[in-house]
C-alpha cells in the first residue's frame, strides 16, 4: 500500500475516494479510528491509500483534478 493523500477534512477525503473509484482504483482510509477517538479536532489526519500498483495512476487522477498527493 502506498499512500496518496493526507487530510484531517472528511469531506475532502470522501471526494478523493469517489475520484479513484470512478478511474477503478480502490483506495483504504488509514487512521480512521484514532481520529475518531481524537473527537475529530484535527489532530490526526487520516491517510488515503492505495495498492502499490496503482499508486501512479491514482496520484495522475488526483493530479487531473487539481488535488495534491503525498
């Protein structure tokens, strides 16, 4: 797995997840429990990753749509 994006804001982050699945790559959310846990101040931003093999054509969709990549 790596990790394409990083950020503390959900809606964002469910965004990005909408932008990989339409291109048909899978992504995972890491650190979604601490945040939770955290009362979602903003103190641990969750990670979006993705299978090592399609770490480039993520990071190129997220690109295309003006978005920054880890």
């Amino acid at each position: 797995m790596q990790v394409v994006a990083v950020s503390t804001d959900l809606v964002r982050l469910g965004f990005l997840q909408a932008l990989l699945r339409d291109a048909g790559i899978e992504p995972l959310v890491l650190d979604a429990h601490i945040s939770a846990v955290e009362g979602g101040i903003g103190a641990f931003p969750r990670r979006l990753a993705v299978r090592t093999q399609d770490a480039a054509a993520a990071r190129a969709v997220l690109r295309d749509a003006g978005e920054d990549t880890v």
